[in-house]
C-alpha cells in the first residue's frame, strides 16, 4: 500500500531502525513515520477543532482530521498530559481505553531554562511600565480570547483607572483584529502587548504583576497558570478544561 511504501522511503525509518532503538517516543501530534517493528508512542496535546470548530480554517481542519486519524490509530501508544484529553480520544475516535495514558507534566520543576530575572527598575524602563498591572502570557489566538480580558479592563478602569495590562507571546495574524479593539475602546496607552520577551524578562513580569489573568476559552494545561502559582502570584482563570482541577479552588475561576 502506499503507506507501507512511504514508510520504507521515509529517512526516519532507516535511522531508527539501524540505531537499535526499543522504543520511539514523539511528544508532539503527530510521528513522522508510523508502522515500525519499534514501537511508536506520540503525545496529543489537544483535539481542540472538535470544540471550536471556527477557530480553524479548512486547510487546518483537514491537516488536523488527517494528520489526527494517523497518530491515533498506527501509533502503538498515546500519551496526553491531562485527562480530558484522553475523554476526548475515547469520545471522537473510538480507540481503547488502554491504548492511552494520562501522564501528567513535571508541575513541580521550574519550565524556564534560565534561572536569571530582570528587575523592576529594568523592566519599567524597557518597556515602558507602570507597577500596577495584569499579566497575560499568551499568544494572540482566537481561543486565548484576549478580546474578553480587554473589554474586561475597560469596565475595570472605570473604577480603577490606573490598572492596566500586560501581554506577552507571539502575535498573530489575529493580533490586528486585538488592536483594533484596543483602539476602537481607547486602550492603547493602557494595554503593552509585547511579544516574545526572554525568559529573565518573563520571570520579572510575573514577579511584578498584580494579578495573572487567563480567560482561555479552551487549554490543554496553562503553563501560565503553573508558572504564577510557583512563584506565589495571585492568579484567576476561566473553568475549562484542566484548570479547574489545576487551580483546587473555585473561589478564583470564572
């Protein structure tokens, strides 16, 4: 069949098999080779489009359904880091509950590689910011619902109008839809989306924040959540998913 034919073409093959290997473990979506006398394990972050379908458009619909029904099925065993991501495996494409684990993330460790941080002083004068701030580590995507938190700030600044709000992580194509709201509500001067800051400065914001905000409308895990609760930063986050159970305290979701 084709697929036996591409797997003997493909280059992983041969380095997998001329290494002796026992076992081949991929921690993303998707292995790039499947069907190997080694057997092949793949860890599924999320089946998000079954949820919000809108987020995606065609072409990625597809990519994920094919991509998705190859992982499962001629894997020979699936990891996920959290529970409802096994439900949704068992619930959309019918495999055997023993054919995926639940193994949960090191939440213990520190995520960072750096052990450095930027001070206030540092932080304040590079970008430009006032003590009193929400933080939000995320990247631009629809389902991260940045527009929620924003309109959110502007009922918050009617009462408190010195607050405002810090955004980290990569910008998307959707980041122009964000600013238009940000400028359409009069925010800019209040909002600093700052894209993708190092380590040493991530660590500082957290350190320096008032409040780490997540309204995601669907995760995984939050690694956000995990990092403001290592370094004892008041947090509150939207009840999806893993967060709830994360969090143990209903008292701070919404």
């Amino acid at each position: 069949s084709l697929f036996h034919i591409s797997n003997k073409i493909n280059p992983y093959t041969k380095v997998l098999l001329e290494n002796d290997l026992s076992v081949f473990h991929v921690p993303v979506q998707y292995s790039p080779v499947y069907g190997l006398s080694v057997p092949v394990i793949v860890t599924m972050h999320d089946l998000q489009e079954y949820h919000y379908p809108e987020f995606f458009n065609f072409r990625e619909k597809i990519h994920r359904k094919i991509n998705n029904q190859i992982a499962i099925f001629y894997s020979d065993h699936i990891t996920v880091s959290f529970k409802h991501v096994k439900e949704d495996i068992l619930k959309f494409f019918k495999v055997n509950n023993e054919k995926v684990s639940v193994c949960p993330p090191p939440f213990s460790e520190s995520w960072f590689l750096s052990k450095d941080e930027n001070t206030w002083d540092t932080l304040s004068v590079k970008f430009g910011l006032k003590k009193k701030y929400l933080l939000y580590p995320a990247a631009t995507w629809k389902h991260k619902n940045h527009l929620s938190l924003i309109r959110v700030l502007k009922k918050l600044r009617e009462q408190e109008d010195d607050v405002e709000l810090v955004c980290t992580g990569n910008k998307t194509e959707y980041f122009n839809e964000i600013q238009s709201v940000v400028d359409e509500l009069d925010l800019s001067k209040a909002i600093h989306f700052l894209g993708i800051v190092s380590e040493a400065d991530l660590i500082g914001l957290y350190k320096n924040s008032s409040l780490v905000v997540i309204p995601t409308l669907y995760e995984a895990g939050s690694g956000p959540l995990y990092e403001a609760m290592r370094y004892s930063i008041p947090v509150v986050c939207s009840n999806v998913t893993s967060l709830p159970e994360t969090m143990g305290n209903n008292e701070f979701l919404f």
